[in-house]
C-alpha cells in the first residue's frame, strides 16, 4: 500500500520522471527531470465543485440563509 501512495505523489510533480524497466514486467524506475519544476510552483487545480462553492451550497439548501430586516427566524 505504501508504494501505490509514494507512486501516485512522484507522478503529480513535474519533477519526476518514470522510466520504464528494461525488462519484460511492468516495473519501472523514477528519475528526476532536469527540466522539470523550473518554472516555479504550478497552480493546483480545483475540483468543478469548489468552484461555486457559495452556489452549490444554496442550490442545496444548505447555506445560512439570513432573515429579511424587521423579521424574526422560525424556530426549528
């Protein structure tokens, strides 16, 4: 389990490279990149719902929604 998780983190950096193993099995082997991470740091990319995040949640209902001036909030 440990090594499907160190994998998945060298794959998101540009950093690293995987280089695929003489052999015939799958195995290969991670290399850094000389090239990679020059640039400087690269934007994380937000999950399409957390884009809206204040509009999903009213689309759900569930956001505080703040009683009109001069009203008084139905007790639950």
């Amino acid at each position: 389990m440990e090594q499907n998780s160190i994998r998945h983190n060298l794959s998101l950096h540009t950093r690293f490279i995987r280089v695929q193993n003489e052999g015939t099995g799958k195995s290969s082997w991670w290399m850094l990149n000389p090239e990679g991470g020059k640039t400087g740091k690269t934007p994380r990319r937000r999950a399409v719902s957390m884009d809206n995040g204040a509009k999903f949640l009213r689309i759900k209902g569930k956001a505080s929604k703040k009683p009109a001036a001069g009203t008084r909030a139905k007790p639950r």
